[in-house]
C-alpha cells in the first residue's frame, strides 16, 4: 500500500475533499450533502471524476453542486503514520 500511495505523491496526487450536494431522491425538494475523500490530482481530478459519473449512473438523484478542496499542507508521511480511530454514540 505504501509503494502504491508513493507512486501516487509522485505523480501530484494530493488529500482531496468533496462536498456533494444532491437532491435526496427520497424526498424531493430536499438536499442531501456526500461527503468524500480521497487522493486525486487536481486541476482534472479524475478519481472525483470517475466516482461522479458512478455514482450517477447508479442513483437517480440530480447533483445539485461540488465543492473540492485539495489539503496541499498534508503530506505522504503525515498520511502514512498517523492512526485515527472515531468513537460514533
């Protein structure tokens, strides 16, 4: 995973966050908002890209926008080293 993720940096893939608004297609009218992370290379960002066009061949709730956010500050090691563990009540 590693040697993987390395190739990644390598090639300018950075942190990148999502807001995903849609219209909740269990209630029309309403929006509901996905949130998504990953790394990806801006300014084409094509695994945002590729989960965008899934996701819409996959529901039939309307995108309402995207907010994309690349966190340039996070680095490989940062990534590589830090364990997080979330308690949900």
């Amino acid at each position: 995973m590693e040697c993987a993720s390395h190739n990644l940096w390598a090639l300018g893939y950075r942190l990148t966050y999502a807001e995903i608004e849609v219209e909740n297609e269990s209630n029309p009218g309403t929006m509901k908002t996905i949130l998504w992370q990953e790394l990806d290379r801006a300014p084409d960002y094509p695994v945002l890209s590729s989960y965008l066009t899934q996701w819409q061949s996959s529901n039939e709730a309307k995108l309402s926008s995207v907010r994309v956010m690349t966190l340039h500050d996070v680095t490989q090691d940062d990534l590589l080293h830090k364990a997080i563990s979330l308690s949900v009540h």
